[in-house]
C-alpha cells in the first residue's frame, strides 16, 4: 500500500481544524524522496569515495570485501555499468583525504604510585609513529623501552593531556586529533608518566606514610632533580584497529620489576579530514550523510516491496557497511546520526511502505541526547518541519484509517497500534515541545481527524450505494445497506479499533463515531418514511421498511452509556417513523408463513423423517415457520408497552390460527393418500404419522410464551394494561388452540385403537373356546402375538406421548372384554384359568418392563376386581371350600365382639402320636333360643375342610339343659396326620347348637381354630402346659358369600353343592336368630 495516494472521496469535508503549521487536509503532500541527477551522481561520487578510502579492520557482520559494497551501490543508486565505471575512474583520481585516528583518552585505573604519598601525578604523551611497523606484527613484541614518544615522534607532533595531581585511577576525558599518511606501517604510542616536582626532604618527610613512602625517598635522591616517572605505555598498529574502538588497555613496563602498571581507557575512530568530493567541499556532513541514508532506505524498502515482503526497519549488511563506513569518516556524532535517521525514516514513511515502528529508535535516540544549543538554526526548522510533516500525514492516515488499515489485511490493527505509538512518543519529545510550541494536544488532533474521517466516510458510502434506478423501493435498499454498512462499522470500531485508540491516547473512536453517523442517520430515514407514508406501502416497500427498523435497532442498541454522550440522541423514537407500516408487516408474516404451511403440507408424503423422528416433513416446515413468525416478532420487539400488546396478540392469534389450519390441510392430506391405497397398514401408518405431526406441533405451540418472552411483555405493560388482561388474553388464545390440538390427537389415537380393539376383541373370545387339552399358557399365544406385532408397530411409528395414549385405551378395554367374557365362564373354571393368565400376560405385556403403562395406570379398580374374580373363578371347588375357611378364620381372628357369646378350648397337637387333643371347656354368653329363656346347647366338632379329613366323624358333648353359659368339660381326641394340619385353611370348626327335641336343632353360633397354630404343630416339641383359647361365636355373612355364589353355580359338582347347602342351611338358622341392636 503507498500511504501517499489518496483514496476515493478523501476530498469531501472541510478543513481540519487544530492541525499544525495551519495545514488544510487537502494541502498535505508528503516530501519526495527522490533526487535530481546532478544530485544523485554527487552522492554516488561521495558514497563511491567512502568505500574507496576505507580504514581499519571491518566490524562484525560487516561486509569485507569493497567489490560486494560497489555492487550494492550500482543497484541502490541504479546505476548503469558505464555510468558507474565513468564516476568510479573519476573517483580514483581525486586526491586522497587526510586520515585521521580521533584518539580519546578517557581514564586509567590501577597505575603505579611513584610518590612518597603512595600515589602519582600521571599525564601521557602520545603521538603515532610512521615508517615504521612492529617487529614480528606485534606492537607488543617490540623491545620495552622507556621515553618512546618523545624519541621516536617529533614534538610538533606529540600530544600532552593534562596532569592529574595525587591519584592512581585519573579520568581526563581528552581526545586528540593524530594525523597519518599510510595506516599500514603507522603506529599508535601512548606513554604515562608521573610528573615530578622540586620539592624539599622536609616536605617529602611531611608527606610520607609507611615504609614503601621511605625507599621512594632514598631512590629519589639518587636521581636527576626533576625527572619524571615512567608509570607504562601503549603501543598499537593503526592497521590492527576497527574504525571505531573502544577498549581498555594494558599498561606496559619497560622492567620486569613492576609488570602490572594498570589499565588505561581509550577510544579511537579513523576519521577523514578534506575529503575531495564536490559533496564533502559544498554541503555539511550531517546533510550528506541524511541525503546517502535517504537513499539506500529507500533502495532497501523498495526491494522488499518488489519480494512481496514488508521491511522491518533491518538493513542490509552492505547498507549498515556503507552508512557506518560514512559516519565514522565524516565523524558524524550519534546524536547527529540519529537526527539523519528521523528526517530521512519520517520522510520516507509518507511515501513508502514500511512499519512506523522503525521511526521508534530515532525518537528515542534524539530524546535522550536532545540539547537544542548543539543544533544550528537551519537544523532546528528542518526537525520543526519534519514533526510537523509527520503530524499531519499521520492524521491524515487516522482520518482514512478505515481504508488505509482494513480489517482485511492482518497486521492492520497493528500497523495503525504502532502509527498511534509513533506520534504520541513524537509529541511528548522534549524536542517537539520546544520546536512546536503552538502545537494542539494530540488528543484533540486525532478526535477531530476521527470525527471529519467519519463523516468524509458516510458520504462515501452513501454515494456507493446511491441507485441507478430512482424510486421508492430502491432508494429504500440503498439506505438499508447504507444502514448495514454503518452497523457492521461500528461493530468493527467497537470491537476492534475503540480499544487501540483508548490505549494509546484515552479517545473514544466508538463514541466519536457513533455520535457523528446517528445524526446523518436519522435525518436520511426519516426524510425517507415521511415520503413512503405519503403513498401507498407494496409488499415489496414494507419488507425493505422492516429490514431498515430491523438495522436501525440494532445501530440503537450500540448506543453508547448516557455518561458517554451530550442529551439525546437523534434516533430516539425512531420506531414512530415506522408506525404506518407495522399492519403490513403482520399481514405479510402470515400470508408468507400460511403458504410455507400449505406448499409443506402439499408435499408431504406422510413418512416418518428417520427412526427416531416419527413426524414428517411438515411438521418440520411448521416448526420452521413458527419460529420465523417468533423471531419476527423478536426483531420487532415494539418499545411502546401498549402498542407491543396489541401486536403480540396478533402473532399469538396468527399463531394459533396456522396450527388449526395445518390440522385440517394434513387430515385432508392423509385422506387423499389413502384413498387409492388397497393396504390398510399403509393407512394406519399414515394415521400414525399424522399424530405424530399433531403431538409435534402442540410443543411447539407450548413454547410460544417463552418465544414471544411474555414473562417481559407482563412487567412491561404492567403499568398500562388491567391486573389479568395478559393472562386472560393470550392464555386464553393459547389454551384453545392447545385444547384444539388435543381434541384432534385423542380423535387420532382413538382411531388408531379401535382398530386394534376389534382383534383383542375377536382373540379373547377365541381364548375360552380353544380345546380342553390345549393348555392355557398355549391359548394365549395369538393374542400375545397380535398385541406384540401390533403394538410394536405402533411404537415404532408413534411418539411416545400418543403411544402411551394409545396403550391407556387398549388397556381400557381389554379390561372391559375381559370382565363380559369373565362374567359369562363363571361356573367353567378351565375358561377363568384361561382368562386369569391372560389377564397376567397382559399386564407385563403393557408394562413393558417399564417402557408401557406405569403400573398406577395399570392397576385400576376394574383391574383389581377382574384380577379377584378371576382368581375364585380359575380355582376348583376344593380350593374354594379351602379359601372359604380362609375367610372365616379371617372373620374369627377380627372378631371382638362375644355378642353370640363365646366358647373356651385348650387344644394341642403330639406328633408322636399323631393325635389332635380337644379339651371343650366351656361356653358363656349364650343367646336364648327357647321360650322358657333359655337354650339346651351342646357343641359339634369337625375338622374342615371335609376332604382334607374324609376319615374323621364329627363329634359332639353332652347336651346341658337350660344352660346359657354350660360348663362341659370333655376332651376329644382325632387321629390325624400333621400335614394336612399345616395347610391353609384347616381348622377346627366348633358349632354351638340348641337341641330341639321336636324340630331341627338352632345355631348358637360357630367358631374357628387355625389348626396350624395349635401348639405342636407350630414347632418339632412336644407341647407343654397348653393354655386356654376363648373363641367367640360368629354366624356367617348375611349379604351371601361370592365363594359360596361360585360354588353353587357349578351344578355338577356334587361335594360343592353338599358343602353350599349345609352352608346355607347354618346362614339360614343364623338368620332365624339373628341378635337385637342393643342386646
């Protein structure tokens, strides 16, 4: 990208005000960076003689060979072959520069103490030997000699630093200017010495310390008066340095005695003095040297460019050579080399392309060595200037940044991050404060570029999008995308841009951008909705209305915090702009979802999607519509509390009005695709699927109130509408449609059942009349067959909700067959077996280890009763009589009332013997059945049931004349084993009887003893001491028991009906005599 080349639409905008120097934006023009011919051969020239007359060993990473160097220029400069051999000859013949070794001596540390105060008074003498080289190559081979500057350099060319009184580590901080001719045989000399002063015996006593001080003395009297001290030397070969040195140095001895005479700092650099180019003799060196920087920067950043890379502020090894070689020459000082760096980096950064960060080093540089007496008045107005120049094309880059740093390009935010660092590190220089005085803050600067940058942008944009066809409709989408643009901006701004702006200068680009783009917003959207209201709204209109709604809220809602803005904003209550159109907008929605549904219904072959979603296609479709029709009405998301009432209301209504609609076009679907199908499974798979489509659409429906979020629309309208008016609105629209949708999915399953219903029917029936040799477990086989194809089918193609429903009213009337066809095998036993293990086939059928019915909905009161009924029913007459006696020792153990008096026993069991001992001790409370008052009674003993005891007679006591509480005291004793003992239902049956001696006997009352908890027949012991049971008397049920109804349906059974008739006979003779209330 070249910065210097304005973009589209820059033009447009004022003036910016506040910008230095009282620059307009318009007349910012970056300074060139490319010289004239006559301009580019002198500084060939002055580049060609400073590689020509090179000096010293090269600097690491430098490059060595001057063939490699004239390359490099040929192509920086492009020069031609000729053109270069032509200015290179000229070169060659210009006359020689003086060279120069720039020698500063810093300091020394660790000399030799040559007074008698233990200390010394060094200066040095130093000079550079020509003509002659170092034996061996090394200065340091040579012979140790003392006074080596002062007999081998001539005086006029001996340099003398000052005298340091009294110290053996001196600082002089002096540098000297030492010229040479041929650097090959020239030698650098440094000699220290100790200056020596007349001075008495008397004052030398004075000054003496220790006994080293005492030697000094007696060594100085032996020598001249006057005669300084050899403190050590340097020696070294000019052609062994660098062009710039900087080092410590040892001092040598000219004696073995004291071989460690300390160091001395030094510093060199190999200098030129009149160079003979025409741009050394006319121009000052720091000008020339910022013109060959210019140059070779600019070669530099455009062969990165011509590779596709950006340049990263490194030269080349030939560049950093040559500029280095120049410098060190034209001893330029670093403080002017980085002032050549800035002028050179700020002017080629307006015009070429590389990162502003290279600019940081040279800021850093002149701040930290900015004294503004070193520069001369020229200088300052050219650094003036060029902070000047550098402000303002920096802003002019901020207020494009959005073109001159998209978000396209990656290193975009980064680039602009480094742009801001730049300029905010350039305006806190000391240099820039003092040169640019009148300056505005940056701050201010660049909020006035962001503010113009923007508004210069909306035209822009606005002008992009402006339409080649006027009319209603297209002006209406050319502000819409105008819309989107400006959206989708402040997104970038707000997430990307705001944060660099904030960091580096505490600006609010987002707020700054914001505030500017709302206004011209507003007024281009409300010129536009006051034309459209004039004229009538076409479909076409009022969707491109509702998208431009739909983007004007979403730039609202970017609205920054009040805290952040002055008073209100231009947009606020833009909705009211709208208002006219909202009806359409409610028509359009339903009329555009209405024919989704009728086309999806149209379409759809009422086949489940997959396995595990049972609805077809069009219940998707609706899935889909409603959803549109909620997030339509989440985009629409009316301010006015009352307003959005109303319009909820609508799309609930609409709502609901689709999912009646979808019900009746669906059953119309399925009856014209079963019409001409010959399989009714087909059919009934079709029937399946449209439950499935109902069920679908009722959750759908269900989740209409978190949808259209009417918990928000309550407590918005809270204030304005009556206390239940949302509730008894919607909800009330809401429950109707659900209970619609309900009445039409029972309507379905009910169908789905009744054909089912038919064949359990028909395989029930079918169950009693099977053969008495087939067995029962074997008759059920074809309805459980039935019920697991069928019902395995209709779970497969019913969501679970309907395929419970289903299976509620299967098992609804199962029941209700099973109990007719019960009722009509009462006295068939074999069939009630039959009917009894279906009826416990059925149930784990349903439940489905869990899957089906839970068992609550299994368990009902007719379920119950048919399971008891069943139960009698199945069992043969035995068992009855057995579980008869069951009742009745059941009715025995819960009596606690003696109203028919009572009867005491002690009764055991000594399985040793097998025999059952009966000691019948009394009876008390008896009821009197005579006239006279009063009773005769006796007790009869059996063991029930009679066929678990054929072989034992019935005994009886003695008969007690008029005795209502007889005392007997007998004992009977049965011969019986202990098993039958044990079984349910065996008892001792003791009947209290009235002898008559005319007519029958009258029942006193009956009493019954479990046999199995007769002691002995509870354990393996023999009983011990028995205890007493009182027993009180009992008759038998009144109502007639079911047990004995059973038994005496079963004609052909002759030991049923003796058992029934002798039952009977004793509730017969009970009811004769039955008790009083209140007896």
């Amino acid at each position: 990208m070249d910065f210097s080349r304005g973009q589209p639409g820059d033009q447009e905008g004022g003036p910016g005000p506040g910008l230095p120097g009282g620059l307009l934006w318009e007349q910012i023009e970056p300074p060139s960076h490319h010289f004239s011919p006559e301009e580019r051969a002198l500084l060939y020239e002055e580049a060609l003689y400073t590689i020509l007359h090179r000096l010293g060993q090269p600097e690491p990473n430098h490059v060595t060979e001057a063939s490699e160097l004239l390359q490099y220029l040929q192509e920086a400069f492009h020069m031609g072959p000729e053109e270069h051999q032509q200015l290179l000859q000229k070169v060659q013949k210009l006359e020689k520069p003086i060279f120069c070794l720039k020698a500063t001596v810093k300091q020394a540390k660790g000399i030799l103490g040559k007074d008698v105060s233990g200390f010394s008074d060094p200066y040095c003498l130093l000079g550079i030997e020509q003509g002659v080289g170092a034996p061996g190559g090394s200065p340091g081979s040579r012979h140790r000699q003392k006074a080596v500057v002062r007999h081998t350099i001539p005086e006029e060319q001996t340099h003398r630093t000052q005298v340091i009184t009294q110290t053996l580590n001196p600082v002089w901080e002096e540098t000297f200017i030492l010229e040479f001719e041929d650097i090959s045989n020239s030698s650098f000399h440094l000699d220290m010495w100790d200056l020596d002063t007349v001075e008495s015996v008397r004052q030398k006593l004075g000054e003496l310390t220790d006994l080293h001080g005492l030697r000094r003395i007696f060594k100085e009297a032996r020598k001249d008066k006057g005669q300084d001290d050899f403190l050590g030397n340097v020696v070294l070969r000019l052609q062994d340095l660098r062009c710039q040195e900087d080092q410590w140095y040892r001092l040598e001895p000219c004696t073995e005695t004291y071989p460690d005479r300390g160091q001395c700092h030094l510093q060199f650099q190999l200098i030129h003095k009149r160079r003979a180019t025409a741009a050394s003799r006319s121009q000052p060196s720091y000008t020339v040297h910022l013109h060959l920087l210019q140059q070779l920067v600019s070669h530099e950043v455009t062969q990165h460019q011509a590779g596709s890379t950006s340049w990263d502020g490194s030269l080349s090894p030939q560049a950093a050579t040559i500029l280095f070689l120049h410098a060190t020459q034209k001893d330029l000082s670093d403080f002017h080399q980085s002032l050549a760096q800035w002028l050179a980096y700020s002017r080629l950064y307006q015009s070429l392309e590389f990162p502003s960060s290279c600019l940081l080093h040279p800021i850093t540089s002149i701040e930290y060595q900015w004294i503004q007496g070193r520069l001369k008045a020229e200088q300052q107005e050219e650094l003036a200037a060029s902070f000047r120049n550098l402000l303002a094309y920096g802003l002019s880059l901020i207020r494009r940044f959005r073109s001159v740093f998209p978000l396209s390009v990656p290193d975009s935010p980064a680039r602009l991050q480094s742009l801001l660092r730049v300029l905010v590190q350039m305006c806190k220089m000391k240099a820039f404060r003092e040169l640019c005085p009148d300056s505005a803050p940056l701050p201010r600067l660049v909020t006035e570029a962001l503010r113009t940058g923007t508004v210069e942008w909306f035209h822009l944009k606005q002008q992009h999008h402006q339409p080649m066809v006027q009319g209603m409709l297209q002006a209406g989408k050319a502000l819409l995308s105008l819309v989107q643009d400006i959206v989708g901006d402040l997104h970038q701004c707000q997430r990307t841009w705001n944060k660099i702006f904030q960091n580096a200068l505490k600006v609010n680009l987002f707020s700054v951008a914001f505030l500017e783009l709302q206004w011209l917003v507003a007024k281009r959207v409300q010129d536009h909705t006051a034309a459209v209201a004039g004229s009538a709204v076409s479909l076409e209109v009022g969707e491109s209305l509702f998208q431009l709604y739909v983007s004007l809220k979403e730039l609202c809602q970017l609205a920054p915090v009040p805290a952040e803005r002055d008073g209100v904003l231009a947009l606020d209550g833009f909705h009211r702009w709208f208002q006219p159109a909202v009806p359409s907008w409610l028509q359009k929605t339903y009329s555009v979802a209405l024919a989704r549904v009728q086309r999806a219904v149209q379409m759809d072959e009422l086949v489940p999607l997959g396995e595990l979603t049972k609805h077809s296609t069009s219940a998707v479709d609706l899935s889909t519509c409603f959803a549109q029709i909620s997030h339509t009405a989440r985009q629409l998301d009316w301010p006015d509390p009352e307003e959005a009432f109303m319009i909820t209301v609508k799309f609930v209504e609409d709502t609901c009005r689709l999912a009646l609609v979808y019900c009746s076009l669906i059953k119309t679907r399925a009856r014209e695709l079963s019409a001409g199908q010959k399989d009714q499974g087909q059919a009934a798979n079709m029937l399946c699927v449209v439950v499935n489509d109902m069920e679908q659409l009722r959750l759908v429906i269900g989740k209409l109130p978190t949808q259209l979020a009417w918990e928000a629309l309550e407590q918005r309208v809270g204030a304005v509408l009556e206390q239940g008016q949302l509730q008894n609105t919607l909800h009330a629209q809401l429950q109707g449609a659900l209970a619609g949708l309900g009445h039409e999915i029972r309507t379905g399953v009910r169908t789905l059942a009744e054909q089912l219903e038919v064949g359990i029917a028909k395989h029930i029936q079918k169950l009693v009349t099977v053969k008495e040799s087939v067995l029962p477990e074997d008759a059920i086989l074809p309805l459980m067959k039935f019920l697991e194809v069928k019902l395995c089918y209709m779970n497969a193609n019913l969501v679970q909700e309907n395929f419970n429903s289903l299976l509620t009213l299967l098992w609804t009337h199962t029941l209700t067959v099973l109990v007719e066809v019960a009722a009509s095998q009462r006295s068939c036993p074999l069939a009630s077996s039959k009917l009894k293990i279906a009826l416990q086939n059925l149930e784990v059928c349903f439940y489905a280890e869990g899957c089906g019915l839970p068992p609550e909905a299994l368990h009902t009161a007719t379920f119950q009763a048919l399971q008891k009924d069943l139960e009698l029913q199945a069992a043969s007459s035995r068992e009855l009589i057995q579980k008869y006696f069951c009742s009745r020792i059941q009715q025995q153990a819960e009596a606690a009332s003696e109203e028919l008096g009572a009867v005491t026993v002690k009764v055991s069991y000594r399985a040793s013997e097998q025999k059952l001992r009966v000691e019948l001790l009394s009876a008390s409370s008896l009821l009197p059945l005579d006239s006279n008052g009063s009773s005769d009674p006796f007790v009869q003993l059996t063991l029930e049931p009679r066929h678990e005891f054929p072989e034992l007679a019935p005994r009886e006591t003695q008969k007690h004349k008029k005795d209502l509480h007889p005392l007997f005291d007998e004992t009977f004793e049965f011969l019986v084993p202990a098993e039958p003992c044990r079984k349910d239902g065996a008892c001792l049956l003791l009947t209290v009887l009235d002898h008559d001696t005319l007519g029958a006997d009258d029942l006193e009352g009956e009493a019954f003893l479990p046999l199995r908890s007769v002691p002995g027949l509870t354990g393996t012991e023999e009983p011990g001491e028995v205890p007493q049971t009182r027993l009180p008397l009992t008759y038998p049920a009144p109502n007639g028991d079911p047990i004995l109804q059973l038994l005496e349906s079963r004609k052909g059974d002759r030991e049923a009906q003796v058992f029934v008739r002798l039952r009977r006979q004793r509730a017969k003779q009970a009811s004769q005599h039955a008790p009083k209330p209140g007896r």
